[in-house]
C-alpha cells in the first residue's frame, strides 16, 4: 500500500503568502519562502504553490517565488497560477518545480493539458479543480460545479465529468479543491472528493476545509483521497506537520514518518 501524503499549499499574492475564507476575504501573512523551508524542516512530504491572481489577473506566474522556494526545500514541488502554454509550464520545471497544475486556462481550454501532458510527462501534470454545491441539474448531475478564475466564475461544468476528461487528456493527479469548505476548519469535503476518487485512476489530492488531524483522517479514508493538502490550520501554528503525520500515524494510516 502507497503512503498517504501531507501537502501544504502556499497561496501567494504579490509575492507574500495569503489565506482566505471560500477564496474570499484574504489575510496576508508573510514570507512564503520561509513558511516552505520550516514545513519541510518538519517533514512534509509534498508543497503545491498557487499564484491565486495569475488568471484572474492574466498575467505569468511569478518565477521569482517559485525559484526561492525551490532552493530551500527537497520534496516535491507543485506550482499552479497563470498557465497557458506547453513553454510555460516547461519553464516553471527549469525555475524548480517538479509538477505543474492546471485549473483555469484547461477549463478554458481542455487541449492545454494534454499539450502540457505530451510536453513535460503525465506525472507532471496535475489538473486542479475549483468546485462549489450546487443543486443537482442537468449540467451539473452530481451537485457539483467546476468554478475557475479563483471562484470568481462559475461554469456550469459538472465536476466529475471534468475530473474523468481532464484524466483521458493525460492529467497523472487531480486536485479537488472544495470552495464551500475552504478556510472553515470544519473538515473536508468528503462526498466530493469520494466522488472523484470513484471515478478515475490517477491519485485524488483533497483541498479544503481540514482543521484538525481528525479531519484528515477522515478524508484519507472515507473520503478515499491518496492525499490531503493543509493551510489554515498550519500556516497559523494551530498544527504542526510533525502533529498531523503522528496522529495519521496512530490512527494506522500509512505516513511518511521522519524518525
């Protein structure tokens, strides 16, 4: 049995780290940079970058951050925000990133993923998607719909659907990233992430909502996740990464530990 894994996610905006509530109300809290280096420190097995304005703003990535980050830590590394070539997402492996994840511009587009598949491996490309409850309709038949721009625009795309097409086009992870449960603390959204973890082959990473270990244990098993992503409850010192892989560790969940 694969581990399961622990991925912090740093969203950056204008260069510094920031945390919102269901991707609104934003809270600037610092230095990404050195916000890596300590979650790395502490054994974390995975970080996922998201530059939260890019799209919105129609503008690259900063390759500047991502570059610091990746001289400061030896894990994998994921970088999102602003992509929208093959050339971009070759040149974020050149500033240090291991994968790339798509949101956005592949809703936009859907050919940009297997183009960035074909280009930099399908281990490397991630497809990340935004998603919010809606009442079950014919476009959106499992109640959840594909939101992009950083949850300013709703698609009326059915999440599932997308994760499953995202997939034949070549994404090798997906990330789920529930907008209804970011920043609450009150725990992930299961029934999402379970859905698309059903439904296709490639590991499902789970995004919105933890608080406590608890709640990732939760996701991992009920939830069917082969990973979580924290934010709040780190980036605030409620929890440390050793914390949570020693709780998942206790409850017979298969971590990564660092002895």
């Amino acid at each position: 049995m694969l581990s399961k894994r622990v991925v912090a996610c740093l969203d950056v905006k204008n260069g510094e780290l920031s945390k919102g509530v269901q991707f609104v109300a934003t809270e600037m809290l610092g230095d990404p940079v050195a916000k890596a280096k300590a979650y790395y420190e502490d054994g974390l097995d995975e970080l996922v970058f998201y530059d939260i304005t890019a799209s919105s703003d129609q503008r690259n990535i900063m390759l500047d951050v991502v570059q610091n980050v990746a001289r400061e830590i030896f894990i994998p590394f994921s970088v999102g925000g602003g992509i929208r070539t093959r050339e971009d997402a070759a040149g974020l492996l050149m500033a240090g990133a291991e994968k790339i994840s798509l949101n956005s511009a592949a809703v936009l587009r859907p050919e940009l993923v297997k183009e960035c598949a074909q280009a930099i491996g399908t281990q490397n490309t991630v497809l990340s998607m935004d998603v919010r409850a809606v009442v079950p309709n014919t476009a959106c038949p499992s109640g959840y719909e594909v939101v992009i721009n950083g949850g300013r625009k709703a698609m009326g795309m059915d999440a599932i659907a997308w994760a499953r097409r995202g997939c034949e086009l070549g994404a090798g992870e997906v990330v789920v990233n529930s907008i209804d449960a970011d920043g609450m603390k009150q725990g992930y959204e299961i029934k999402l992430t379970r859905l698309v973890a059903e439904a296709i082959p490639v590991p499902v990473v789970a995004s919105g909502g933890a608080g406590t270990p608890a709640h990732l244990h939760q996701v991992l098993t009920e939830g069917k996740a082969d990973a979580a992503l924290v934010a709040s409850m780190v980036h605030y010192g409620d929890y440390r990464v050793l914390d949570i892989k020693q709780y998942l560790n206790r409850q017979g969940v298969k971590v990564r530990m660092n002895y």
